[in-house]
C-alpha cells in the first residue's frame, strides 16, 4: 500500500489508541504482520509546551518503519508550530485525529467535536500539509450526533485540502463503539475520493475482514481486537506464525522490558494480560487474580501457572 511517497508492506495498519499502542505493543504488531503502526494520539499543545510524559509517546523502534504519528487539538496556529518545530520529522506519516470520540476530548473540541465545524478542520487539515512534506492522513467517524452522515462532505474537504488518505470509522462519536459499522460507508467514500481510503471498525475475523476489503477501501485498520491478539495481523495477512497465546505473552512482556520500568509495565500489561489469557477453564478466575498483582513477578507467576 502507498500513502503519499510512503510504501509499506500489505494493507493492513494498527490503530491508534491511548494507553495501548505504546513502542512495545507496535513493535509486537509488527512482528505479527502489520505494515504500519501509529502511535497513541498526542495533544499538539502538549508538545508545544514540550510536556517530557507527552514527549515520551514520540518514541520509536527501529523496528517499526514506517511509522506514523497521531496528532489532535483544534487551534490551528499549534498544529503549524508542532509540525514547524521539527519535533514530529522522524515520523513517515502525520494523521490528524477527527474522530475520538472521549468526551475529555470532544469538550475541548478536539477529535470527533472537529466533524461539528468544517471550516475549522478544513484550516487545520491545510494548514499541515503546508507545514510539512510529510504524507498527512486524517482519520474520521461518520458524524457527531447519532442521525449525522458527513462522510463524503467530509472526506471531500479532506482531499481538497491536500490530505494523502483518510481512515473511516463508520459510527458517530453518541455511537461510541456501540451498534455495527455499516460498511456501506466505507464504500461510498471510496467511490468519492481520489486518495486512498482506510476502513476501520469491527474487523475481528478473515470474515469480517474480506467483508471490508469488498468496499473497495485501499487498507484496513485494525484496533480493539488486536488487544490479547496480535496474531490477527499474521492470520489477515497468511503468515505463518506458530505461536501459543502464552508464548505471544511472553514476548510482548519480554519487547516491553526492554523500554519500560517494573511501574509502567504492571500498569498497561493487564489490559493485554486478559486478552491473553483467553477462555480456557478458569481463565475468569485467572482475570481476578491478575487484575490483584502487585508486582510485575507477581503478574508473571499468575499468567504462566501450569
């Protein structure tokens, strides 16, 4: 797939989400098989103020290449300064964040509370290309309010503002993740714009997967589903990886000890710990005991028990 002047391998990329895909879990998907990895999405303003927790999401791998960065706010003199201040050059791509929809973020109108205002997020859709030669992508839902369906007027204004590719999460920000995507939305889209189209949402399965790829999108973008299973990169894309679901922890464990501390680990680890551990008999009980760990050899003790 190309975005831009950035090629990468297949069509399949994992999505940003905060407080997951940190350097070690993009390192391990791409281990799996995806082509590109984006990091958790990063306040422009938080970088302008050069915040060290907020600067330490910018950290890459030499594993994981191409990479992209995802950036949101709203004013748009901060995206230009960022993307002026040289801070975000070792990133391939640029992609705005148009679609979150945490209502921390929409009250200050970020992310989804964007697709509210297409002026704004016209200005802040130009105003990075300009800033930058970088490929700049745009990833979107379908509206704000649950009877909205802006995607073509939006995805429009995003190509006409020189954006490289824009991602579609077919559901509105009062959705949330509830309800299914209707991939029809994707469809449409592609068959708007010029530029590459990237479909997201509710691909969990070969199923599933070909199911999007029939909307003619370019790329699909996996997110919640390759939480506890990575390998869904390697089953999409038909490599061949052996692997138990203990061992697959096991190495994610080992990549994230080699950038994190003993506090950082026990923190994020758990949410994939209980991916992990799947549904074998007593695995709820396992849950319990892992949600409890104190220590991270604590944690090690109770996830690979025989």
């Amino acid at each position: 797939m190309k975005i831009g002047n950035v090629e990468f391998d297949g069509n399949l990329i994992l999505a940003p989400m905060a407080g997951v895909t940190d350097i070690a879990f993009r390192e391990l998907c791409r281990h799996f098989g995806a082509g590109l990895t984006v990091t958790e999405m990063v306040s422009v303003k938080a970088l302008l103020y050069k915040s060290k927790k907020t600067l330490l999401l910018l950290e890459t791998s030499s594993f994981e290449k191409p990479c992209a960065v995802q950036i949101f706010g709203h004013c748009v003199a901060d995206f230009e300064k960022v993307l002026k201040s040289g801070v975000l050059d070792k990133f391939d791509i640029i992609d705005i964040n148009m679609g979150c929809p945490a209502p921390k973020i929409v009250k200050n109108g970020d992310g989804s509370a964007l697709l509210k205002n297409l002026a704004l997020a016209r200005e802040i859709v130009s105003v990075c290309v300009k800033s930058t030669d970088k490929p700049v992508t745009v990833k979107m839902r379908k509206g704000f309010f649950q009877s909205d369906d802006i995607l073509v007027e939006f995805a429009k204004m995003c190509e006409e503002a020189g954006a490289s590719a824009i991602t579609i999460h077919p559901r509105t920000q009062s959705q949330n993740y509830s309800g299914q995507i209707d991939t029809f939305d994707i469809k449409k889209v592609k068959e708007s714009v010029k530029i590459p189209v990237i479909g997201n949402g509710d691909v969990v399965d070969k199923e599933s997967f070909e199911k999007m790829l029939k909307t003619g999108c370019d790329g699909v973008m996996i997110g919640r589903r390759a939480v506890g299973f990575p390998e869904i990169f390697s089953i999409l894309s038909n490599k061949k990886i052996e692997m138990s679901k203990l061992e697959i922890a096991r190495l994610h464990l080992d990549i994230m000890k080699k950038y994190f501390d003993e506090d950082h680990i026990l923190k994020t680890f758990k949410k994939h710990a209980f991916g992990y551990v799947g549904f074998e008999v007593g695995a709820v009980e396992k849950r319990k005991k892992l949600a409890l760990c104190k220590s991270l050899k604590e944690l090690e003790e109770v996830l690979f028990e025989k």
